[in-house]
C-alpha cells in the first residue's frame, strides 16, 4: 500500500484528473468512450429544441456541433491522439456525435 503523509492511499484503475480520464495503462478507452457518451448526450438533449414550426432550425445543430461537441471531443487531443493515430477501433466512439448531428441537421 502507498502512504501519503501517514494515510493509505487507496488504488483506483481509473482517475479524472483535468477532465481527462486516465487509466493504468494510458489506453485512452474510458476518456474516449466518456467523451463519446457526454457529446451523444448532448447532442440528443439539443435534438430535443428542434422542430420544423417550433424550436431552433436543424441547421443550428450544426452550430451546436462545432461550437460545443467539437472542443468537448478535441479536448486534451494532444496528449491522447497520437498513441491512438494508428488504432482506428478505439477512435470509433468518437464518429457516433458527428454522424449523429448530420442526421439531425437533415
């Protein structure tokens, strides 16, 4: 067990440390799969205003697109993105908000 300042430290597989999920191994799955969960959130919550007479128009949820999930995807893409540029499986969470508002602008 590790002691800090005379307390036991607990281990945890995962921490949150500046929005950035980071687990033992530094695979970036659970930041990927949690950032690819909140954007579809997101993005189903602002499917919620749009309607053809009443709401924001469905070109808005473009906008929502590159104003909100974007940075929220992009987020911290320094640290995670070039250890993942080669394994295409793991980014795929990540095309789900996209495809998703492109349906929904149309």
């Amino acid at each position: 067990p590790i002691k800090l300042h005379g307390i036991e430290v607990e281990f945890h597989n995962t921490v949150k440390y500046l929005g950035i999920h980071l687990d033992s191994r530094l695979n970036w799955h659970k930041h990927i799969n949690i950032t690819a969960k909140k954007c579809t959130n997101i993005l189903f919550a602002a499917r919620k205003t749009i309607g053809d007479t009443w709401g924001i128009s469905p070109d808005k949820i473009i906008w929502v697109y590159n104003a909100i999930i974007k940075p929220i995807m992009t987020y911290a893409c320094v640290a995670w993105a070039p250890r993942l540029l080669d394994k295409k499986s793991v980014l795929k969470p990540l095309e789900k908000p996209g495809n998703l508002s492109l349906l929904l602008a149309s």
